[in-house]
C-alpha cells in the first residue's frame, strides 16, 4: 500500500468518503461467546474485534490477590491473519502496551471493591485491522463488561482523532493513520472524563485543544451506539422475561372452588390443582393449562382422560395411593386425600417418567371392574 496522492476531494470528503468529523459505520453485537460471562463482537469500519469478559473470579495465584478490591486483567491480542502481513502470534512490545493502557482505560469505571481478591478478565481479539484497533478493542470490551454485569459508573467510549494534510480528521482510516501526521487515540468516560489519551506525532497547542473537542463529539456518538447495542440486548431479553412470565403466571381458567379443594406438588415441581365438583367428578388442572378430568365410576375406580385423548386409569391401591398409568406408559401416582364431605378420593398428583411393568391395555382392563374401596 503506497501514500495517496491526496486526502481530500474538492469537496473536502476523505478517501472513503467521509466528513472529517465522521467516524465509521459501527455494528456491534453483545453476548456472542456462551462461555464468557459477557462479550461482544465489534465490526468498526473494516476492524472486526471480539471480547470476552471472564469474572469476577477468585484470582490464582493466591499470592497475587488483593483482599480489599478485584484486580482487572486486560489483554489485547491482534490474530495472526488480522493485518496485511501476518503477525507473529503472541504477545509483543505493541499488544503489551495497549493492553496495559487499557487495562487503565477502565480502571476509573469499574467497581472492583465490591469484588476483593477477585480477578475479572478481559479479552480483546483483533481479527481484522484497519487501524484503530485499540479503539475498537476497549469499546467492545466495554459492551462486554456491561453485558458481564460488571458494576461499572458508565460504559467507556474511545475513538482517535488525527492530523491528515495539516487537517483533523475524526477516527483515522488505514490510509490517514500510516501516512497522516498525527493520531491521537482517546478513550473517555460517559461524562468525559478522559481515561485514555496516547499521540503519535504532534499537534500545535490549538489543534491539540480542537482535536479534543472533536473526539470528544466521537466519542458521544460511540456511547450512543454502545447504549443502543445494550438496550437492544437487554430490552429483547426483558421482553422474552415478561413474555415466559406471562407463560408462567397465567391464571388458570376459573372454577367454582369446593371447599376440599387442593393444590398439590408433583415431584417435578408442577403444581396441579385438584378440585371435587361433586361426589362424582373431579379435576385436575396442570399449570400449563393441560386439564384432567377424573370421573369416578364407583368408590374405587375412576377414569381419567387427558386432554389430547390419553386415557388413564384411577384405580385406588389401598387407602393412600392410586395409580394412574397412560397409555404411553407414564406413570402418574396420587395420593389420596380424604375430603371432608363424603371421603372422595381425590390426589395429590405426582408425575413419574418410570416406567411401568404392565402393558397399559392390560392395566385398564384389570383397573375396570376391580372393586376395592377404600374406605
Ligand atoms: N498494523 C499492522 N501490523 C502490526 C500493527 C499494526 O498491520 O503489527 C496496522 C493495523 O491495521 C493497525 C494499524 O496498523 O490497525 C495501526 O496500528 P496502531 O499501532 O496505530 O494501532 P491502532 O490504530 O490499531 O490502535
């Protein structure tokens, strides 16, 4: 890649096309790596960077924990294959760097006192670079810290400025950063407070201030994405919560309650509510909204059917117990409780996966016509 002629067109846009106060279009994705606790994908422009937040997490070796606050590790890694010509793999003088100032970036944010001796890990990956990786990097890490549920005061935005044919330009494209005359990466606070800052070249006192002013504008627009990205994944998140609550807390259909109503707990942690209508009838309501009904043909047996057209058998063992078998072999038992009334059997339903021994068909034919009582 050789020096372009020029930087600017005749309308003053930059070779990709952009204002000189325009930064790059940024997606970000939040919660891409189920093995981290927070993470997020970045694409900025060209640069594709991924982070990963592990922790808070008792830090070892022992020795190096810190009994009144976590310890934040940061680590920015650039893949071989990121760069035009491969990079060594490993850490360099470079990454060692960045990940070190970095580190610091977030050091003002984070509140690691509410995790002594902890360590909270973050990862950077550079996958593809085209200048401002750092950048890219701490604003992923920010997503992905927030997405861990790190306690942070704010989330941390960070963009270059730089010096390109003696203008400023805002977040320095490949081109602008290799041949330009300055670049100034910056990172900063959702209040500007500056908690990066790094230059490369020089600015005259005015420019320096100019070119402060200008990031700080990038920056703001980045915090705007970054909070959008969250608000994105934790609306979503928040919708599906209500929608399964709603799922969960439906009301079952109303039903005029006996008095020796009961709600029982099965084994699985359903409940099931079993109500006598009369001498005769019962039903069994699940929590899913799957209705039983259970119709007693004499004191000792009584037939059950299920909505979807499975039979199963009621049949009282002895003065406790029933069992209830499905065709497919599902084994329900339920436990008999004495109503007040009149010693109907009704049950605490508790549903079983075992198997059962006997064929179904065979259970219903024996079931039916068995007269014990249980009385
Ligand atoms: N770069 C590269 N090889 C390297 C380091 C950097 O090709 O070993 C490229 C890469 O595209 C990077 C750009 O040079 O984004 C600018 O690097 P710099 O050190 O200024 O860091 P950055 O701007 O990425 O934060």
């Amino acid at each position: 890649m050789s020096k372009p002629e020029k930087f600017f067109d005749e309308n003053g846009l930059r070779l990709d096309g952009r204002r000189v106060d325009e930064i790059r279009p940024m997606k970000i994705e939040v919660g891409v790596l189920s093995r981290a606790d927070g993470s997020c994908y970045l694409e900025w422009g060209n640069n594709k960077v991924l982070a990963g937040v592990f922790g808070p997490r008792e830090l070892h070796p022992r020795r190096m924990q810190r009994p009144d606050t976590a310890i934040v590790r940061y680590r920015y890694n650039m893949a071989a294959f990121s760069v035009e010509d491969r990079i060594r793999p490993g850490p360099n003088r470079r990454s060692t760097e960045i990940s070190k100032v970095s580190r610091e970036a977030f050091e003002p944010v984070v509140l690691t006192h509410l995790y002594p001796s902890a360590v909270i890990d973050v990862f950077a990956e550079v996958l593809q670079a085209d200048a401002g990786t750092r950048t890219a990097a701490i604003n992923a890490a920010a997503i992905a810290l927030a997405d861990a549920g790190i306690p942070m005061k704010g989330l941390v935005s960070a963009c270059a400025v730089g010096k390109v044919d003696g203008k400023l330009v805002l977040d320095l494209g490949k081109d602008e950063d290799n041949y330009g005359d300055a670049d100034l990466p910056v990172a900063m606070t959702q209040d500007g407070d500056v908690t990066l800052i790094q230059m490369d070249g020089n600015f005259t006192q005015d420019e320096f201030k100019e070119a402060m002013e200008l990031v700080k504008v990038g920056c703001k627009q980045i915090l705007e994405i970054q909070r959008e990205a969250l608000k994105g994944k934790f609306s979503q998140s928040e919708t599906e919560e209500i929608e399964n609550e709603a799922v969960i807390e439906a009301p079952a259909p109303e039903v005029e309650k006996a008095e020796n109503e009961k709600v029982v707990e099965t084994e699985d942690d359903e409940m099931v509510e079993v109500e006598t209508e009369d001498d005769e009838t019962v039903e069994v309501e699940t929590e899913d909204d799957e209705t039983v009904e259970v119709e007693t043909e004499d004191d000792e047996t009584v037939e059950v059917e299920t909505e979807d057209d499975e039979t199963v058998e009621v049949e009282t063992e002895d003065d406790e117990t029933v069992e209830v078998e499905t065709y497919d072999e599902e084994v329900v038992e339920t436990e008999i409780i004495e109503t007040e009334e009149d010693n109907e059997n009704v049950g605490n339903v508790v549903m079983e996966d075992d198997e059962n021994d006997k064929e179904p068909d065979e259970n219903i034919d024996e079931d039916i016509g068995k007269g014990e009582t249980n009385e």
